[in-house]
C-alpha cells in the first residue's frame, strides 16, 4: 500500500514539473479570457465526467471568487441544466448538448473553454466548431496527445500525461493558475 502512494505522489509530482513547459500556453489562456472579460464577454465552460465537475469549479471562480475580492466575472458551466442536456440528447444526440448551448449563448468576443483528459469527445468537438462559426476564442484543456480535439482550438494546453488521474490533477493546477491571473486582472 505505501509503495502505490509512494509512487503516486512521484508520478504526480512528475506531471506537475512538466506543466513549466506550458506557461506559454497557460498565459494566453489567462490573457485571451481576460481580454474577452474586458471586452463585455463571457466564458462557456464545458466537459464530461470529472471534466464536466471541473468545468463548473471555473465558473465558480470566476463568478464567485478564487482568492481576492473583485467584480464578480460572467462564466457559464453547460454542464448543468440536466432539462437542456436531457432534452438535447434526445431530441439530437449527446454529441449535440454543448454546440446547441453554445450556439444559443455564445457571441463573438467570447471564450469557450473545452476540458477534455483525452481529447476525443465528440460533443467538444462540436461545441469547438459551433464556437468558430459564432466568432468565439477557443481554448482547449487537454491530456494525453490532445486527441481529436488537438488543431481544433486557438489555444492548446496538452498536459503530457497518459493516466486520466494525473492528466486532471494537473489540469487543475492549471485552471487555478488561470483564475488567478485572471483575477490579479480585475483586483
């Protein structure tokens, strides 16, 4: 049993080293969200799974606050309304549910951001081209070689892990430090 913690604790530790490589990435996010923001848009957070959770710990984030007292900033998680996601899916398909929410409350000078450990959800991809069409900023979490969704997004941020459970810590760590920026911004 210590030996399984032991060597969680490294590999994990491991991912997060190589998330210095990204800081590139990890600023343009911050600064494309904070330019959306300024500019009277908002961010349309979207995912499966634990994915699905995390996208709506960010729009808690940012409409709450992540560490100092600021104007409360406009996020919406499509993970939530279980009416539209059910209706959706049977009306259309699952792979539907977030380019018709996207489409509906999406507008030029927008962001979507896309959560995805292995990149290959269909409904992203749908919701990545819904969000061109409509002139909205792109910008993809992703694990792993970014999957089908890698090229879909004006910025990438590919953890470069291959186990689900260190590509999401990880990618936590990441939109953390993405909400702090975010937030210096509006302090």
């Amino acid at each position: 049993m210590r030996e399984t913690i032991l060597s969680s604790i490294e590999e994990g530790l491991g991912v997060v080293r190589s998330l210095k490589n990204l800081a590139p990435e990890i600023e343009e996010a911050a600064a494309a969200i904070i330019a959306s923001l300024r500019g009277g848009g908002k961010v349309l957070v979207c995912g499966n799974g634990g994915s699905a959770a995390d996208s709506q710990h960010i729009a808690a984030e940012l409409i709450g606050r992540f560490r100092r007292e600021r104007r409360a900033l406009p996020a919406v998680a499509l993970t939530v309304d279980t009416s539209i996601l059910t209706s959706l899916s049977n009306d259309y398909s699952f792979d539907r549910v977030f380019s018709r929410q996207v489409e509906a409350l999406g507008s030029p000078g927008d962001v979507l951001l896309l959560i995805s450990t292995s990149g290959n959800s269909a409904n992203l991809s749908a919701a990545a081209a819904a969000a061109e069409a409509k002139g909205l900023k792109v910008i993809a979490l992703l694990g792993r070689d970014g999957g089908a969704l890698a090229g879909k997004a004006g910025v990438e941020i590919i953890v470069p892990a291959a186990d689900t459970a260190r590509i999401q810590e990880s990618q936590q760590l990441v939109y953390h430090i993405i909400c702090d920026l975010v937030e210096a911004a509006f302090s």
